[in-house]
C-alpha cells in the first residue's frame, strides 16, 4: 500500500518514541526541531525587540546618578532603584497639570465620541429617512481631508484656540471608528428590534436597551481607539496651544524628551536628578495608562470586531 | 418523489400558510389605508409609507444623526470650504471675506518652489520604502502565528505586537532614542568595545530605513490582523485533502494558504499605491529638526511649516489642497482597479 510522505514521516517518528500534541491537526506532519527553532527565534527576537525598550526605559527612569554616570546616560537593570526622578518631576505643579490636562482629554474626549459615533451609526445602520446621504456625508471623509490649515482656521475661527476644547472637539468622530461600529451594529439580528418596536419600544429606547448591552465589545474596542488617540495627540496641541498650562502629556515628552529642553528649568527645581532619568519618568508617565489599559481591552480584538469590519 | 406525496406535501404547505391572511384582506380597519399600498409577497408594505409619516416615524432616528452630522458640518464640511484660501492671498488680519483672489498663483509659486519638490520627492521614495519594506512583514508575521499550535504562545505573542501600535509617535521616537541615539544603548556598548558610535537616528542617507524600521516596529503586528482573520476563513479540510495527497508544508503554503490570500493582498495593495501620498505626519515633524528637512521634509510637514509656521497660509494651503485632491483622485482609481482585479474593493465593501 503506498503511502504518503506523511505518512511515513510520523511512522518514523513514533517510531523513535517522540510525542504528539494533541491539539496538533493530524494531517500536519509532525513538528520539525528546524523550523520550531527558527520561529523561536524570530519570535524571541520580536517579543526582545519590544520588551528591550520599555525594560530600558523603565530602569533608567529609576536609575540613580552613579549608575547612569558609569553606564553612559542609560541603565538596563537598576541596581540602587530610586524614586528621585519621579519626586522632581511631581515637585512642582507642572507635570501634575499636563496629567490633569491629557485625563481631561482623554475622558471627556471619548464620552463624547462615543455618544456620536453611536447615535450616527445606529441611526444609519437602520433603512431610515436620510439615512443614505447622511452615510454617504460620512464615508467621504474617508476619501478626502480637509486639510490642516483650513482646520486650524476653523478651530480659530470657532474661538477655541488656547482652549482645552481645541484638543477635544475636532476629534469626537473618526469614519474608521464609525464603519466598525456600524457594522457591529447592522449585524444584530433585525427581528430583535422589530419584536421590541412591536411592543411599543421607541428608537432610543431599543438604542439603550436592546442594542448597546449587545454590542458592549464593540464598544470597548472603539471606546479603546478613540482614549488612545486623544491620550496619543500632540501635534493638535502644538497647533492650538500656546499656554503652558494647557499642554498635554505628549506635547511634554516631545518637548523635553525628543527635542531635549531643560526639563529642571521648567519645573523650577534646583538640586535635580540626572536629567536621563527625569526624561524617561516622563516617557513612563505617558506609556503608563496605556500599559494598564491595554490588557483588559486587548481580548476583544481577536473576537472579528475591527476584522469584520474591515471585511465588509 | 411520487405524485401522491407531492400532494400531500403541497397540503402541508397550505396548512402551514392558512392562519397568515392573504395581503390586504384582513386588517385592523385604522390600517385600511395602507392596505391599498404596495405590499410585498408577506403583505408588509414596501416604501408605502408617505414623506410625513416617515418623518414622524423616523423622528427619533434623524435626532440621532444629528450631534454626527453637526461634526460634520464644522470639522470637515467647513474647513473644506476653507481652502478656498489657496486661491487667495490670504491675510489673517483681513479674514477670508476681505483677502485679495489670486487665482493660480499659489500653485504656480509652489511648482517654481524647489522645497515643495523635495518634500514631493521625500515622500514618495519613502512610500516606496514603506511598500517594499513594510508592506510584507504583516504577511510573513500572520503565516508565522497562523502556524502556531500552542494557543497560549499564539495569544500572548499576538498581544505583545500589537501593543506598539498603541503607542504615540513621541513615545516611539522616544524609545528608539534611548536604544540607538547617540547616548543609548547601541552606541554605547559600540563604544565600550571600541568601536566608532553610529549616527542611526540624524543621518539623513539613512533615515528612509530608519523611517520604515520604527513603522515596523509600531505597526507591523497590528497590520497582521486582517491577514490572520483572511487565514482564519480558508477552509481546514483543503488542507487536510492536500496533505493527505502528499503535499508537504510548502507546497500547501503556496498552493492553499497564499491562494486565500490573493484577494486581500491584492486589495490592500492597490490601498496602498492609492493611498502613495500619505506616509505619515507625526513620525516626520517630531524627527525634522534632529535630521533635517531635505530627508525628513514630506508633503504633510511642508504644509505646516510654510503655512503655519513661516506665514504662508495660502502656499502651505495650496500644498495641503494639491495634495488632497491628488490623492483622493489616487484613491479613487485605486478602487477602481481593485473592481478590475474582480476584487470587491473599499468602498463598495463599506456602502454594502
């Protein structure tokens, strides 16, 4: 009886007593040291190339003066942890009011995307009066920016330079964000909000109670998209925002970390840490909240929420 | 199937159908207007309804769209309108309603301006970069994850990549100067071992790499989304039939798993020669100054350091304008290729 490579090959491996996992389809021919080892690799490269930089990032922010000063600017592993960096930067008030301005952003920033992007996509998502050109009125954005000067003129023009709202309204409402939710929603079975229509719901009301508790992945995920690009904007701050006390989180890291400004001199400390450690405190500061997010949001991801989407 | 149980099954049929009245016959008396109306086969009337009755209907529904479409209204309706300024000398002290028309002008100023064709030139050798470099890493990522057994590994590997993504340009730009600046860590162990320290993150001949290396490493891993979910939909038992034919991993790679991949490659291929114009913005500006403008100047920051910050609203407009009808035309025909390719493309997808 002839038989396949395949077959031969697991032949000779049960043979030589090596085992099977379980979960591995029968039809794949056993696993090969080679190729397992060559995707080790390229899997402990990836997973290093990530962890590496936040590890770095991290140990320096509490490396003290004598480590960075041997090492170079930098600590791999700390080796006398200290807090000093984080002290001098919560010193002053400065650091406490970019927190206070990014969390500002960020929360009243989301709540308000959410409540559009919802309401926009529930609405079109229905055979309704007007809702054809209205989603076509969205989809275009899609095509076409409106581009930065004529943006910053119309946030002058509204009067919200040099105002928290300038980093908040412009971006309450993104098309990507709205063609995943709507999909989501267009997706619940029709007959769920006939039967509740039939029983004298009204439209807000099947809104509230019947499609958000369905579509609380959906939710989170677009909930999730839109924190992290309010809690990720900088640049809307460097265009809008002339008033220290108004910046934002990221617009201090770029300042300070990437373009390397005084950041002692602005806190107004006089005895302070090494300025590398202060810098990459700032850098933790601003990784923090997303680190602490992430791993509660990241399991929705895989469940075909953003993919369907993007499937049609 | 014999007669007799034909009849039998149409009766059954007609059983089944007898409590549901026939359209239009037995209905409330407040309905008997509609009854009159278009129905379709069930009886439920089809558009029947009249422009007021649907407005009163859809009341609730149009107050929805309402906080959307006044977005819409002030931050993209408006501001398009607002490049009319490209064909102004626009002055801020003197508005829009009182600036001088100029016509062409601007554009005419920005063809002669050699920095405007240096950011041109920047930005498509780094889409080019992006398209070779870039483009198949997602690919060969998701292959490798698909072809994970272990659930755990295949879980805890997918999160780790697509956290970069979550993080902002400033923090990116950050922590690869800590690792390759010129005090971080590469160059420093380079010069503990005696070597020369290498310029990774200011050498402008280099920067496209470096440019599309840092795009790698913060969107690569969430790139790999799509394809794993296009992996997920092939079905098991082709590889199964292919195996048990005797084709080895390779062969049903290539003859099973890229197959099923054509379509979305494809399509997000084309995306991406359409979408040429665009290489990214924060990446550019935040790393303008460290390399300089003639490796790291693209269209976008061209428009916002003559328009905003060197005062030439109209040119910096007119760049900003150019580029946006360029690339949307890109776009379009993009699309349509896509539709040639028999590929359902983007905008159909997302209407339907």
């Amino acid at each position: 009886m002839a038989t396949t490579i395949h077959e031969r090959r697991t032949a000779k491996r049960q043979a030589k007593g090596l085992t099977f996992n379980p979960s591995r389809p029968v039809w794949k021919e056993p696993a090969s040291p080679f190729y397992n080892a060559i995707k080790a690799v390229i899997i402990g490269g990836i997973t290093l190339s990530i962890v590496l930089p936040i590890l770095l990032v991290v140990s320096t922010s509490i490396a003290d003066d004598e480590q960075l000063t041997a090492a170079g600017g930098f600590g791999l592993w700390p080796t006398h942890p200290t807090h000093a960096a984080y002290q001098a930067i919560f010193s002053g008030e400065f650091m406490f009011r970019a927190l206070g301005v990014s969390a500002f952003i960020t929360a009243v920033g989301t709540f308000l995307a959410l409540f559009i992007t919802i309401t926009m996509a529930y609405a079109t998502s229905r055979p309704v009066m007007f809702g054809r050109p209205v989603l076509l009125l969205v989809l275009f954005t899609l095509l076409f920016a409106p581009g930065l000067i004529p943006m910053f003129l119309m946030v002058k023009e509204l009067g919200l330079l040099n105002t928290v709202w300038s980093l908040i309204l412009p971006g309450t409402f993104a098309a990507f964000n709205f063609v995943v939710m709507r999909s989501f929603f267009m997706n619940i079975p029709v007959e769920l909000i006939e039967a509740a229509r039939i029983d004298g719901a009204s439209d807000f009301m099947i809104l509230r109670k019947i499609v958000l508790p369905l579509s609380k992945a959906v939710i989170a995920v677009v909930g999730l998209f839109y924190a992290v690009s309010f809690w990720n904007a900088f640049f809307n701050a460097m265009l809008y925002i002339n008033d220290q006390t108004l910046y934002p989180v990221q617009l201090v890291l770029r300042n300070y970390v990437v373009q390397g400004g005084s950041m002692a001199e602005a806190i107004g400390v006089t005895s302070a840490p090494p300025p590398q450690s202060m810098q990459m405190a700032i850098v933790v500061i601003a990784l923090l909240p997303i680190l602490i997010v992430y791993p509660f949001l990241q399991k929705h991801f895989n469940k075909g929420v953003i993919t369907g989407a993007i499937k049609g | 199937m014999s007669q007799t149980q034909q009849e039998s099954v149409k009766q059954l049929e007609a059983a089944v159908e007898l409590p549901i009245p026939p359209a239009g016959t037995n209905r409330a008396p407040s309905r008997k207007k509609r009854s009159k109306k278009p129905v379709d086969h069930d009886g439920v009337p089809v558009r029947a309804v009249s422009w007021k009755l649907r407005l009163r209907r859809d009341k609730q529904m149009l107050l929805m769209m309402i906080p959307g479409v006044i977005f819409l209204a002030l931050f993209f309706y408006t501001p398009i309108l607002g490049n009319v300024i490209a064909f102004q000398d626009y002055q801020p002290f003197l508005g829009i309603g009182n600036s001088d028309w100029v016509g062409v002008q601007n554009f005419i100023d920005l063809y002669f301006n050699p920095d405007f064709w240096v950011a041109l030139r920047n930005t498509v050798v780094l889409a080019v970069w992006q398209l070779v470099l870039f483009f198949p890493v997602p690919l060969g990522l998701a292959l490798i994850v698909d072809s994970l057994i272990s659930t755990k590994t295949r879980r805890w590997f997918q999160s780790l990549v697509y956290l970069p993504h979550f993080l902002s340009w400033v923090l990116v730009i950050a922590l690869f100067q800590q690792v390759l600046g010129g005090a971080g860590l590469v160059n420093n162990t380079l010069r503990d071992m005696g070597f020369d320290s290498i310029p990774f993150m200011t050498n402008p001949d280099t920067f496209p790499l470096l440019a599309t290396v840092q795009l790698v490493w913060k969107d690569a891993g969430w790139a790999m989304i799509i394809f794993l979910a296009s992996l997920a939909a092939i079905d098991g038992s082709l590889y199964e039939a292919a195996a048990a034919d005797g084709a080895g991993r390779w062969r049903r790679m290539w003859h099973i798993t890229l197959p099923g991949l054509r379509s979305i490659i494809v399509l997000l291929l084309i995306l991406r020669i359409g979408d040429i114009l665009s290489v990214g913005f924060e990446q550019f500006l935040l790393q303008h100054d460290a390399v300089g403008p003639g490796a790291a100047e693209v269209l976008d920051t061209f428009t916002y350091f003559a328009g905003v910050v060197g005062g030439g609203w109209s040119m910096g407009a007119a760049a900003g304008l150019a580029k946006g009808v360029v690339g949307a035309l890109l776009i379009f025909a993009a699309n349509k290729v896509a539709h040639k390719f028999g590929e359902p493309g983007i905008f159909q997808k997302k209407v339907g």
